[in-house]
C-alpha cells in the first residue's frame, strides 16, 4: 500500500510555489534595478564573477559544503512566495553595526576569516570548531522558513546549515544543562554602530533558550542562505534561525555556545523584559506593549506602508512542531 501523506497545515501544494525560474529571474531584474554601483558592491556577496583563487577560504569551505546541496522535503515550502535575495540581504537588524535596517554595508567590517565557535559550559565533551569543521561533521542541507520579526514584518528565506540538535549529540550536554546561552561577536574597535546605537546596553549580544527547544526538529544553525555563504549582513558565518519564535532570539555571528544549568541573560530580555520575553514565541493575540501583533507586513519593494498585510499565524505556523513545548 503506497504511503499516503497529508500536509501540514501551513503548506501549499507544489503548483501555488513561485517556480525557481520565476524566482531567478525576478531576482535578477531587482539586481539590476538596485543600480550599476550597488550591483559592484553585492558581488562578494553573492559570488559573480568569482574564480578559486580569489575566494577566502571561508567561501572555498561553503563552496565545497553547498556542492549538491538539497532541500528538506520536510521543509520545502510554505504559503507564501521566497523573499527577494535582495531584499532579504538589504533589509536587515544587526545593531552591533548600528540601529538601521540600511547597514548591510558597514556590517562588511565584521572579520570572518580564521573563526572559531567555542561550545562548552555543562557537556561532556567540550569543543572548539572552526567553520570547516562544522562543515564537515554535520550534514549541510537547505530548508524553507517563514522568518517573522517583532517588528510585525515578515520574510521567506531558504536558510542553509544544520540541525542544532546535531551539535548537541557531538558536545553530549550533562543532565543539569538546562539552558543555553548563545554570544555574538562583539569588538568595539569594530562594531562600532553599538557605541552609536546604544552605549548603555549589554554587549555582547547574547541569547538563550531551553535545551529542549534547542533539540526540536525546527532549531537550526545557518551557515548560508539562497544556497550560498552567509552574509556579514545577515549573520556570518554562524546564525541561529529559530522560526517559530521572534527574529531577535536568533544571535548572529556566534563566537560562544554554553550549555548552563539556570536561565541565562540576554540581550533584549535585560533591556526591556516587558517588551522582549525570554521565550518570544511569535503570539498574535499576545500584542507588543506598543504595537499589535495580530498581523504582518511581508517585505517586499517599495514602501513598507504598501507591503502586502497578512495575518499572524501562532508560533508562525509551526505548531504542529512546537506547541507541545509549550502545553
């Protein structure tokens, strides 16, 4: 008897997918819209016109690790179109270059090269990988996730990286890990927009979640997004992608992963706890002190005030996977 599969509640069938060929060539037109200069700028983004021997060895190790790269069948689509690659790598928050979503430029000062993630705290085996070894000892795979902001507005991206419960198997977290917390990079010699942004706040960006969120089947570490390297914009060369809770509890370019047995700090959480919860799963009958969270602006171009309006779905339309967590 054939194996019969019912789709989740918040897929679509294959035929209302943007097709790739639509979807390359609405983004090349947006690439050539952007302008001559800009379109120079995003090549080392988006590797045009590159050769091996121009490339670091950050880019040569994702280039080998996205070589036959597939998508999860699991998680191949969802109920609305990918975002724009070039609005979902110009749209962005990283306060540590400052408190604009225009900074994608001075977040090219972040250093890459060389980086090491150190995981430790209450595991067994504690380890040290640099990004080629990540590369190498997980299974890199592309999947598709709707990415909702606690600013109300919302993207699709294709994210590619690993499940985070991958690492935890390699590190083996202790019976009194309970928490962990995840640090972002953080130089004031080079990210220079927190000064700006806010001298006052808690740097370095930190955050946290149970280790039983960390182990769902959603939970995911990216290293590269629309099937090539992560940006610097977007969270290089590391990133949590966390999909049903607010974009901000996913740290970017994480240098530090600790396994702790009490709830950690974090970054928003310390600023303002009224506004910004530890656990910041995406509720749309739970509103933000200053603004509702019942519905959603898509990005698309143009003005966000015209960006199509949708609304909010409960933990962004990942229930099915996490709201047990949560009973």
């Amino acid at each position: 008897m054939p194996l019969i599969r019912v789709p989740k509640s918040w897929e679509i069938l294959d035929p209302q997918i943007t097709p790739e060929t639509a979807f390359l060539n609405r983004r090349r037109f947006m690439t050539n819209l952007i302008g001559a200069g800009v379109t120079a700028s995003l090549l080392p983004l988006t590797g045009c016109q590159s050769n091996a021997s121009s490339k670091t060895a950050l880019e040569q190790s994702s280039t080998q690790a996205y070589s036959g790269l597939s998508r999860n069948p699991t998680f191949a689509k969802v109920d609305r179109a990918i975002t724009d690659e070039a609005l979902a790598t110009k749209y962005n928050n990283f306060y540590e270059y400052g408190g604009t979503k225009s900074i994608w430029q001075a977040a090219q000062a972040l250093p890459t090269e060389n980086w090491k993630v150190e995981v430790g705290g209450l595991v067994k085996n504690p380890r040290t990988y640099d990004i080629d070894d990540l590369y190498k000892k997980f299974p890199i795979e592309e999947r598709v996730y709707r990415f909702r902001c606690v600013e109300a507005w919302a993207m699709v991206v294709p994210w590619v990286g690993f499940p985070m419960k991958l690492l935890m198997a390699d590190v083996e977290p202790k019976s009194n890990a309970k928490f962990v917390r995840f640090t972002s990079f953080y130089d004031p010699k080079i990210t220079k927009g927190a000064s700006v942004f806010s001298q006052f706040y808690p740097w370095p960006y930190t955050e946290g979640m149970r280790i039983d969120e960390m182990a769902n089947d959603l939970a995911f570490f990216a290293t590269g997004l629309y099937g090539r390297q992560l940006p610097k914009q977007n969270g290089a060369p590391l990133r949590q992608v966390i999909p049903w809770k607010y974009g901000f509890k996913g740290a970017k370019s994480i240098v530090k992963i600790e396994f702790v047995e009490k709830q950690p700090a974090t970054f928003w959480n310390t600023i303002g706890p009224n506004e910004y919860a530890f656990e910041a799963n995406v509720e749309p009958d739970k509103p933000h002190p200053r603004w509702s969270q019942a519905s959603e602006r898509i990005v698309g171009p143009g003005n966000s005030w015209s960006w199509e309006t949708r609304p909010t779905l409960p933990y962004n339309g990942y229930g099915e996977y996490v709201a047990s967590l949560y009973s």
